[in-house]
C-alpha cells in the first residue's frame, strides 16, 4: 500500500490514512518549530488551519483534482482536531505532550540563561517583551515565563508595583460597566429595559441636556448613576 507517491486513485482507507500521517507529522513539525513560530496560536489550531486551508484550495484550483478526496480528509482532520480538543482538556500527559510547559526565564531579578536557551528565544526577544509591558529594568521582575502561548508573563517585586487603594486602604465602589442604550442612531431598548428606562426617558434626556434628537447620536452609554454620556457624529 504505497500510499504515499502519487496515485491514479486513491481508496476511501487510503485517504483516511494519507489524513491522519499528514496531521501526525504536522504536529511533529509544529512542535518542533517552537511557540515562537506560532505566537498565540495552539499548536492544534496551527495545525488545522494550516493543513485544512492547503487541502480546500488545490482542488479548488486544479481542474484534474476531484474534492472526494478532500472531503474525506477534511472530515477526518475535523475528527482528529475535535478529539484532540478534548484530549487536551481530559488527560494531562497529552496536554503536556503537546503544548510546551512554562520555561522560567527570570527569577528574582536575574536572567536564567537556560531558560532561555530551552524557550529558544534571544536576550533580544527578551527585553523586547518587557520594554512592551513597559519594563525597563530587568532587575524590577521577580518572576518572568515563557508561556505556551508563545509570550512572556511577568511578576514585579512588590516595591515596583503600582499603588492601588487597596494597598492604601482606601474603600473603593464597586465596579459597573456603563451601559450602551444608543448606537448609531438607534435605541437598544434591551439595554433600556436592563436598567429600567423607557424611550421617553432617552428622549427627554436628549432633549433638555443636550437639545439634540436619537438620530443625531452616534453612541450613548448610561452609568449606574443615569448619568448620561453622548458622543455625535463627526
């Protein structure tokens, strides 16, 4: 069965087979490469997206390609990406044997040269990501890994942290979200009946603060306050 030259035709087996070697070797070479290739992408959804996008396309270009056989094997990948989903939520090993564990990078201010070389990123690639998360000083990171996602977390020392009323026993409200009951001209009035308004209230509101109308909105948020906020158009 030498499925792997060029055939003349294929059996249903045969495609099953072609499908499920092409996303075994597929992984094997994504985990490979290292997260770095695929920043923020899981190695599965990598995978899939790659090898379903090739399969579509040259049947869909070749006029001598039938789509049997792509179907066959996209339906197969389908399977194999949906067991894959829950294998990885089901059983540690195959998490672990997929996705890369967190690599220590920096520990208490000091750079973990190993690490690094284990992530396979550069000293580079290293302050880069920290001058994004506005870190100038690596001596401020208590704790920084290089994460499955392909990108670094960090910890400050406390003493670098930002103050918050917390930390200053300050009693703070809790948090609402304002509200959007306009957008785009139009009343939501889901978002009305959520924090109890009618469109009489929305209009008169317009009217008396704002001396304008609905249609000459472009946003409108209310907070937990009704303090009423309108942003217009141009």
């Amino acid at each position: 069965m030498d499925f792997f030259s060029s055939q003349d035709t294929l059996t249903w087996f045969e495609w099953v087979l072609r499908a499920i070697i092409g996303f075994i070797f597929l992984l094997i070479i994504a985990r490979t490469l290292g997260q770095r290739t695929i920043s923020q992408l899981r190695i599965l959804d990598f995978v899939i997206a790659l090898v379903i996008g090739n399969i579509i396309a040259h049947p869909l270009s070749d006029q001598h390609l039938g789509l049997k056989g792509s179907i066959i094997t996209t339906t197969v990948l389908m399977v194999l990406y949906i067991s894959g989903v829950y294998m990885l939520l089901k059983w540690p090993w195959f998490r672990k044997l997929v996705n890369s564990p967190p690599v220590t990078i920096v520990k208490d201010g000091e750079i973990r040269y190993e690490g690094l070389k284990k992530a396979r990123i550069s000293l580079d690639v290293l302050l880069e990501e920290l001058r994004e998360n506005q870190i100038e000083d690596v001596k401020k990171v208590v704790l920084a890994t290089w994460e499955a996602n392909g990108k670094v977390s960090y910890l400050l020392d406390p003493k670098y942290q930002n103050v918050t009323p917390e930390t200053l026993g300050i009693k703070t409200e809790p948090f609402t979200h304002p509200r959007t009951i306009i957008k785009e001209g139009i009343i939501l009035i889901a978002e009305l009946k959520e924090i109890r308004k009618d469109e009489e209230w929305i209009t008169s509101q317009l009217e008396n603060l704002y001396q304008t109308n609905v249609k000459e909105v472009l946003l409108a948020t209310v907070d937990n306050k009704d303090k009423l906020n309108v942003f217009f158009y141009g």
